[in-house]
C-alpha cells in the first residue's frame, strides 16, 4: 500500500513546488507560494518516511527537533537587515547536507557507473557551496574582512585547485575503491571553496550569492540521479536556474560577464584608482537648506544603497516619506538590481520600514523619470548613480547601467565624506552644479532633515 | 530507456520551466524567492532520510544522514519561516 502511495506524494509536492515558484511572481499571491512548498516538503517528508526501507525513526525524529529548534529562532529573531548573511548560512546547510549524504552513500552502497558520477558531482559542488558559503557569509557579518583579498597568480592558483578536485572526482570513478581517494577529493574541494571566494569583494556579493544558491541545487539535482529520485532532479533543478538566472540578470545590471565576476576582482582597482582622485570644490548643504528644498519639490525620487542598511536608516527615512507625502510631495524609490549585498535586498529593507512597495520602482521603469524629477535623493549608494559608466569608456564601470540622476533638476547626496566608493572611481555627480553634497551619518542627516520638514510644518 | 536517461529528460524540462518561472519573478522579491528556493532545494532531507533510516545502515550512514537530517531540516524550517516573514512585510499603499 505504502509503496504506492509514496510515488504519489512524491508527485503532489513537485506540482506544489512548482506552484511555489509560480505565485512568487507578484506579492499578492507570494505568500500563497511559501504555503506550497510548505505543504510540498511536508508530503515528500511523510511518503519518504512512509517507505518500506525506512525502518529507524528515532534518530530521525531527534534530528527534526534539533534541526528546527536551529533553524526556526534563526528566521524569527534575525534582524532583517542581515538577511544576506542569513541566506549564505542557509545555503552553507544545504550544501553539506547533500556533501554529506553522498559520502554516505559512497561508504555504504559501493556505487558504480552512473550513480558514483552523479555522487561524484553532488560531493564535488556539495563540498565546494559548503565552505564558499561559510566564507560569504564570514564576510557579509564582517568576521572576516570583506575587502576582496588578492595575490598575483591567484587565479592559476584557483583553477588548478579546482582542476585537481576535478581530476580526483575522475579518478574515483576510475578505480576499485574510491573511498581511498575520497579523503583528497573531499580536500580541494572544500579548499576550492574557500579560495573562489576570497577575492570576491561587496558589491559582487549578490552575483555570487545567487550563483552559489545554484550549486545547492545542483547539488541537489546530482542527488536525484544518484538516489533515481524525481522529484529530488526536479526540486533541484527548479533551485539550480532559479539561482542562475538571478546571477544573470546580476551580471547584466553591472555589464560584467561571470568570469569577470568570478575571476576580475573587482575591488582591486580601488588601490590604482585612489591616489588620482582630485581635490576639487563641491557644494554642501545643511539639513535646514536641504527639507525646505525637499518641501519645495513636487517629485522627489529617492535612491537607496548599501549605505542605507549599513546606517539602518529606512525607519527615519519610512518618516520622511510619511512628512512629504501627506504634503501631496510624490516620494518613489529607485532599486538598481545591484544596489545592496544581494538580489532585491533593498526591496526588503523598505518593505521593513513599511514603506509601500508599489513606491519601490525598478531601474529601467525609472530612468525615464529622472528629467521630470525635482529632487533626486541619493543615500549610500555611490557606483550605481556614476555617470562615468556613461560616458567615461575607459572608466572601470563603463558599460554598467545606471539611474541616471544626473538628468534631475536637482541631486542631493547624503555621504559621510568624499572617499570614493567600492569600485574606487570617483564621482562626477558630485561636482555639478545642480549636485548638493549632505555631509553625515545617513541615519543622522535623515533624522534631523525629518525634523526641520516638522519644524517647517509648525512655522 | 535507462532510468538515469528519463532522469535527464526530466532535468532538462524542469530546468527550462524554472527559466520560464524565476523569470516572471518581479525584481521586488527576489530576496524572498533566494530564501524561498533555498528552503525548496532542502528536499536533500529525502536523501537524507532514506541514508539515516535505511534498514541496514552502518553507524556511519546513521550518524552522516542525521547530521545531514538536522541540517535540511534548519535550512527548511528557517527558509519557509523567513521568507514567509519578509513577504509579510511587502504592503501596498493604505495596507498599512
């Protein structure tokens, strides 16, 4: 009975996962989608507990209590702001589940043929997202320096390492036992891990977080083949393209290519670029000159950075948003793709502060907007508003696209001081004309520019 | 046609669907779709599962599989928790 049942559980909770993945296309039904795969897993968990081969539930059991006893304070008591670290951990998990699962069954079950090549690839991109997460995620919680770290050679360094795992994952399927080369194997591979991403720096850390979210799955997908379980290749699969696609659109949105992400360093150029940067005049501005221009406006389109969730100003600027559009001022929020430490991270700091997302606009729906704009207000977020990737070609970031708020009337900036940003290069946009530099702490000058939009109020 | 075959077939289709499916994804949510699909891939606890509770594992398949259970079972129950959390928090004009 049980043996015919499981299959079709089975099959229920892959529709349900695609579903899932269905109604995350808009927010309305989004929620419905975590229901789904929800209520998926929960199926796959019964029909394979319910398996005539499943015979030891025990452990099993304390391994769930454990497991979400971990995980559930985790999700709930995380601040949101640290949800890309929250993400690279997640994936560290489920990396070493499925490395962990293929070394028991290359211990137990003797594979050969086909199985041991899936296995192979499983502990191969299991192993590697393992220690390539933990080491994103020590950098995104700033235990390790999140500056890329860089030495010449760095790259044949790398590729041979990964080479060398590559031709061990061969070798074991070669030979009679490939548990005697597994220990090696298992060695450069977590090695290849921790190499590939320490020269990754912030700014290509949603590109990477993306990619490695697709080796989980593949991971996954590797699995399957091993264990000829469908809905397994089909789960995976599913997680695989998700995560590819969000380190394409990632890679376009700075007109770089995965090797270059991969393999460019990009932060590097910071060094060369430092020494040339120019004392040349700009304008500031008080907080005072700054909210009665803002009160003065009729648009004003704010853009958000990393800087923002560094300073966890989104409830000061929720406030300011409130003040200026009760007072009829329209407020939208420009999102460049890679604005933030990962895909829609601003989005979700935002939505945090309960600012509505149908204010939230994307780059290309935007850019439009720019030359209607009165204000265009730009808080932590330096590389993703340079016009250099305009019209410099030999700039590094040439190609990249950009808001273009150098199209609004006028450009404020909220910057603690003129150093230049995380690729290095410095920004045109500061010394226009129509460009008023707001010197502070984001935090802070938002805080006070809310109190002078009150004070004025009263006045 | 060997079973591994079939498996390939139903990659490729599903990896095509999920091109076709991520792609709709409004950029808005792409934090609580990486979340999402992360607590998806966490299937692996399946494996997991059959490795740990086989009817002839060694203690070395019992003990990989229920650290590999502990860890799909953190990585599902946090992924779904928060990601269900981050979506409570999208709210349109006057939801508030």
């Amino acid at each position: 009975m049980t043996e015919i049942l499981y299959p079709i559980l089975y099959l229920f909770a892959a529709a349900l996962y695609i579903l899932a993945l269905k109604w995350m296309n808009s927010p309305a039904t989004a929620r419905r989608g975590v229901w789904a795969g929800e209520t998926g897993m929960l199926l796959a968990v019964v029909g394979t507990l319910l398996r005539f081969e499943v015979v030891e539930y025990h452990w099993i059991m304390l391994a769930f209590l454990v497991g979400a006893a971990i995980g559930a304070p985790l999700a709930l008591k995380m601040p949101m702001t640290a949800v890309p670290q929250r993400t690279a951990i997640a994936q560290a998990f489920g990396a070493l589940a499925a490395a962990l699962i293929g070394t028991a069954e290359l211990f137990e079950a003797h594979p050969h043929g086909f199985t041991l090549v899936a296995l192979t690839v499983e502990m191969l991109l299991g192993y590697v997202t393992f220690t390539a997460s933990l080491v994103a995620f020590g950098k995104l919680q700033e235990l390790l320096p999140g500056r890329p770290m860089t030495y010449r050679g760095q790259n044949i360094a790398n590729l041979s390492v990964l080479a060398i795992a590559m031709a061990l994952g061969v070798a074991m399927n070669q030979t009679v036992d490939p548990t005697a080369i597994f220990p090696f194997f298992v060695g450069f591979s977590l090695l290849f891990g921790v190499l590939l991403i320490m020269p990754i720096g912030g700014a290509d850390m949603p590109t990477v977080i993306a990619l490695l979210n697709s080796y989980a799955g593949l991971s996954a997908s590797a699995m399957g083949f091993a264990f000829d379980n469908k809905l397994l290749i089909v789960a995976g699969a599913l997680d695989g393209s998700s995560g590819l696609i969000l380190s394409i659109i990632m890679c376009r949105a700075m007109n770089r290519s995965f090797t270059n992400v991969l393999f460019g360093a990009f932060g590097t150029l910071q060094t060369s670029a430092k020494g040339e940067v120019e004392q040349r005049p700009v304008r500031s501005a008080s907080p005072e000159e700054a909210a009665s221009i803002l009160d003065a406006a009729r648009s004003v389109i704010i853009v958000p950075g990393y800087g923002l969730a560094v300073a966890q100003a989104q409830h000061k600027l929720r406030e300011m948003y409130d003040i200026l559009s009760k007072r009829g001022v329209d407020v939208r929020f420009a999102i460049h793709p890679v604005a933030g430490r990962m895909p829609g991270h601003m989005n979700v700091l935002l939505a945090e502060a309960d600012i509505p997302y149908d204010k939230m606009v994307e780059m290309d729906e935007i850019n439009g907007e720019f030359p209607m704009c009165d204000v265009a207000l730009v808080i932590g977020a330096n590389d993703v508003v340079n016009p250099a990737a305009k019209n410099d070609p030999t700039s590094p970031i040439a190609g990249m696209p950009i808001l273009e708020v150098d199209q609004a009337r006028t450009v404020m900036i909220i910057k603690r001081g003129m150093a230049a940003g995380f690729a290095g290069i410095d920004n045109e946009l500061y010394y226009m004309d129509k460009t008023l530099m707001l010197f502070g702490d984001a935090k802070s000058f938002v805080s006070s520019l809310v109190k002078e939009l009150g004070a004025q109020v009263a006045a | 046609m060997h079973s591994y075959e079939v498996g390939l077939w139903i990659f490729l289709l599903a990896a095509f669907l999920g091109f076709e499916l991520i792609r709709r994804v409004s950029p808005l949510l792409h934090t609580p779709l990486m979340s999402l699909t992360n607590a998806i891939s966490s299937i692996a606890v399946v494996g997991a599962i059959l490795v740990a509770g086989h009817k002839d594992a060694s203690t070395l398949a019992k003990v990989l599989g229920c650290l590999a259970v502990t860890a799909s079972t953190i990585n599902a129950v946090g992924g779904y928790l928060i990601t269900d959390r981050t979506l409570k928090m999208f709210k349109k004009r006057g939801e508030r």
